[in-house]
C-alpha cells in the first residue's frame, strides 16, 4: 500500500504536473470508420478526424480514444486485428496517423490508441502461420490449438460458447480446434508464450515512439486461461468464482504479471504512457488491480452506464467509486456512451430497469426500436442532466463521439446493412447487436452522407439525423453540443483537487455536492422544480426560471 499512496499526486499539483494529464481528463472516443470520411468511400478514416481537429479543440477535450484503426477484415468493427503495427488502407496510412498526431497535440490533444491482447485476427500472419504448421508445432503454441474429443476428435474439445454466439472452438484442417472467445475470426492468443508477450512489447513501442500518450486496452481480463487441466463444462463454468482470481478463463491473478511488465514499459518514456483497463470483472476490488499504479494504472468503471436515471442509483455508485480510486491512487473513471452498447440519451427516454436484471437498452432494440416506446425529449433532457453531473465529478470522464449531439441509438437497420457479429450469431446480451450507436455522424443537415462524406456512409443514417446535425447546432446556443463545450471550458477552469464534499437537503431526488474552490452542484432527477441555492448560475442544463431549476437538470454555480 505505501507504493500506491507514495505515487497519489497532493490536491494542487494534478494539474501541473505533465505526468498526471489523465487524472482527471475529458477523452472522447473516435470510431474512426464513422466519424468523418475525407475521400467520399463511406469509411470514415484519419484524413477525416485530422480534418474535424478544429471541432474536437472547441469541444474542449483533453484526449482521443481511437478505436482500432488497424488492417482488419471488420468480422468485429476491427477488433479482429490483422496487423497491430499498421493502419487499415482504407483508413489511411502510417503517414496519415501522424499527421493525425500531429495535429492532435498542435490542438493540445492527446491521442490514446486501443490495444486487443485478448485475440488477433485470423488473417495475421501468426495464425496463418499456425494453420500451415503441423500440430505440436512453435506456430501454433502462440494460440491455444487442441485435439478434439469423441472417438476421432470429431467433437470440440469442451461445449464453452463464444462471446457473440455460438461454439468456442473451431476445427482446422488437420482436424485440431482452436478457442476463440469472440468471433472465429478472433483466435485468442496464448499469453504463457513468450513470442507473444514480446510482440505486444513490441507494439506498445512502436506506437508510443510514434507519439501516442496513452493506451485503452481491450477486455484486459481475459488474456490469461489455464486450460492444463481437464476442461471444466460450460456449466461447470458458469457455477465458478468470478472473483478469486482463479476462474479457468477470466481475471486470473497471473494476467497483472503481463500489466506489470507493460508498465515498466510505459515508464520507459516522459510523460509515462497512461492506460486504461476495459475489464468487466466481478467486484470494484478486483477492478482496482486493473488500475493500480504498477499495472495499467486506470479501468473503466461501466456502473453508471449500468443504472437507471435515478438519483439513488447515481448516489451509491458515485460514492463507491471515489472511494475505489482513492484505495488504489489512481482516479475514476466515468462512461455513459461508448461503441458497445445503447446510446444513453435513448436508455434514459425508455422505462428504466428497476433493478430488473438485463442490460438497459438491450430488449428496447431487439424490439426493433419501437418509436411509441421511446421519450425522445425527455431521453436527452436526462442524457444531459446526467453528463453535466458527470462532467462535474473528481476522476477522467469518457465521452462517445456524437453524445454531444444528443443523438439517440439508430434501431432501424435493415438486416441487410448490419455489420456486427453479435447480430449474426445471436449473441445473447448484445441482442440486435452494436451497430446502432455505430452510424456515421451528422456533421451538417443534408447532403448525401449529413455532411459525413462527399457521398454516402457505411452504415445507413435515418431522416432524423438532418434534426441534430453539428453545424445547426454550432450555431445555437441552447444546443446540447454548446452545452457539452461550454462544460467542458468550464470543467478546466474549474477543476482542482480529486474531493467532493456531499450536502443533503432533504430531498431524494436531489444530489448536491461542492468541489473544492466553491463549485457547487446540483443535480435534480425528480420532475418537479427545485429553489435554488444561493450563488452564480454558471451553467445549467436546462433553462432556470424564476430562480428554480427545472425538474431532470443539472445546474452548476459558485457561492
Ligand atoms: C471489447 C470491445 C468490443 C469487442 C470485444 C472483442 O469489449 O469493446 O467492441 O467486440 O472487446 O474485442
Ligand atoms: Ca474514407
């Protein structure tokens, strides 16, 4: 514990000190393939994010997450890599990527790339290697390749089913299988061969040379499997402990062994390259491992996008994960959004979950989206309420590139259009799959693509999309994107010390809290208006009228 107490920065110095830029950071998410399209193809690719760099420096984000980038043949939006040290041509070039950097960091912005360790693609030259090399062989001891079971092997060799659907082995030519915990297209790598943990050192390098400040790293949980013994059945599987560190195939306590040698890697360079864990693990303790300072250094926290907009729900979580992060010295995180699940400005215009299990959003899309079911207004009225709160919070907060739009979830792709595995292969928690939140964003109010590209997007965009275009929005002032800019100007000057103090009025349906140097927030999730405090309005949500801020807002002042 001394190590990790040492290394917590004292209340005035986070700022200041160019080691501690993520502390309490603003990053946004890039999908690149639609975010803009500067050659007309439909994709949207790096030419078209160093293009939107004015957009992203009024936005008043401290950094980007790009999405991978990578060659992939997109049997999962490109989290099935084929190459980890190079761009995908029809998103650029390595040339391109920095000019992209470049340009980034002239605007004051920090770039963070997506690592996938858990899998490659089936395209990258070790697979293929492996499945031209016999069995037995080096090739194919990089991945994890066994004989079958039955009387010739004919059966995979346990009924474990992948992530999207489906068996988690496959069978190659010579009869052996191999696992996959995703897509078929996504062979997990063997993390107990040395070749593999020295390729992904190998790429940590190359693109922290290249300028890159930071690192989101993909289901980092899952890379190491103990698959020694006999395999335990699916059901046997799921009856494990999640949370000892010693499930056969998830959060195993050897996997910080791997982040502990990336670390030393990190702080091979200055600033230290910053991290942050995708871990969907059982318990915020198991989390923190994930985000210690001689790991990866942060995890994201995915509790929020998990509740309800209910005050309570906001309440016990936000007080959780402070106190999470101030056990490890690292900071927390906050995500609403991101390319995984439904947009938050649709969860929050849907009939919450209640408590009821299911993951919010899910069972509205796999109903195709009825429009009935759906409060649009109120759905971004909420959505808004809840990022001011966020924005306001100690910790790094996560933003997904159009949710300063205020844009809902797309349900209505026709099958024909769709692109994510979980829709193929039935996945039984993504439901109709990701690729609603996944659209091409609306950069202007008509035009072939909403201003996207000079022609048409990969993922089709519905006739609303024309009503939240970016650069309608740029020029009114009660916008949700001049709300999110004029928060996050405000969110700098702001900001300090990693404390809040909460107060309590009296009322459930309220959080109030003050951040240090007299910023005070208040945030109502009831319907009915609230007296304010006394002070200076400095931002609020929704319009504050004689004195009272409405019902399912978020108001900031100083006293
Ligand atoms: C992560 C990514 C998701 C991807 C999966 C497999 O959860 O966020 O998009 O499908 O890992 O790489
Ligand atoms: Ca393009």
């Amino acid at each position: 514990m001394s190590i990790i107490s040492s290394q917590t920065p004292d209340a005035d110095t986070w700022s200041t000190s160019a080691s501690n830029w993520w502390r309490q950071a603003a990053v946004y998410q890039i999908y690149p393939r639609s975010f803009a399209d500067s050659n007309g193809d439909g994709i949207g690719d790096l030419n078209g994010i160093t293009g939107k760099v004015p957009y992203l420096k009024s936005l008043g984000i401290d950094a980007v997450w790009l999405s991978p980038f990578y060659p992939s043949a997109l049997a999962d939006g490109g989290y099935d890599v084929d190459d980890y040290r190079d761009v995908d041509p029809r998103i650029g070039s390595l040339a391109d990527f920095d000019k992209m950097t470049a340009a980034l960091h002239a605007g004051g912005i920090k770039v963070i790339v997506d690592i996938v360790p858990n899998h490659s693609s089936n395209r990258h030259v070790w697979f293929q290697e492996a499945l031209a090399a016999p069995k037995g062989s080096p090739a194919r001891q990089r991945y994890h390749f066994r004989d079958g079971k039955g009387g010739k092997g004919e059966l995979p060799p346990s009924d474990w089913t992948a992530a999207f659907g489906g068996p988690a082995w496959t069978q190659v030519d010579d009869g052996q299988w191999y696992l996959h915990t995703f897509t078929p297209e996504q062979p997990d790598w063997n993390w107990d061969n040395p070749e593999v943990r020295e390729d992904f050192l190998k790429t940590l390098r190359f693109w922290a040379d290249r300028g890159v400040d930071g690192f989101r790293v993909d289901v980092a949980n899952l890379l190491v499997k103990d698959l020694r013994s006999e395999l335990p059945s699916r059901q046997e599987l799921d009856a494990m402990d999640r949370s000892s560190g010693t499930h056969p195939l998830m959060d195993r306590d050897e996997v910080h062994e791997i982040y502990a040698e990336w670390r030393k890697v990190f702080n091979e360079y200055d600033p230290p390259r910053f991290a942050v864990a995708e871990a969907w693990v059982e318990t915020a303790s198991r989390r923190a491992k994930y985000a210690s300072p001689e790991g990866l250094g942060q995890a994201f926290s995915f509790d929020l996008l998990m509740a309800d907009f209910n005050a309570s729900q906001f309440r016990a979580i936000i007080t959780d994960n402070l106190e999470q992060a101030r056990l490890t010295g690292s900071t927390t995180t906050w995500v609403f959004s991101n390319h995984d699940v439904t947009r938050h400005a649709t969860r929050y215009g849907l009939e919450p979950l209640n408590g009821r299990p299911g993951k919010p959003g899910v069972d509205w899309v796999k109903a195709g989206g009825p429009r009935q079911a759906l409060d649009v207004e109120g759905g971004i009225r909420r959505a808004k309420a809840a990022t001011l709160l966020m924005l306001a919070l100690p910790g790094s907060a996560y933003l997904y590139q159009g949710e300063e739009l205020g844009l809902h979830e797309v349900a209505d792709i026709p099958a024909d259009r769709r692109q994510d595995p979980s829709f193929f292969r039935g996945a039984e928690y993504d439901g109709l799959g990701r690729d609603g939140c996944r659209v091409p964003l609306p950069w202007e109010p008509s035009g072939p693509s909403f201003g996207f590209g000079a022609n048409g997007a990969h993922l089709p965009q519905p006739d609303w999309f024309a009503g939240y275009a970016a650069s309608t929005q740029e020029a009114d002032n009660a916008s949700t994107l001049n709300l999110y800019r004029k928060a996050l100007a405000l969110r700098h000057e702001l900001q300090g010390a990693e404390t809040l103090e909460w107060k309590d009025d009296g009322n459930e349906q309220v959080l109030e809290f003050v951040r240090p140097g007299g910023w005070h927030v208040v945030a109502n999730f009831g319907t009915a208006a609230i007296e304010l405090p006394e002070g200076k309005v400095l931002i609020s949500s929704a319009g504050i009228e004689s004195g009272k801020l409405p019902g399912e807002a978020t108001a900031w002042f100083r006293a």
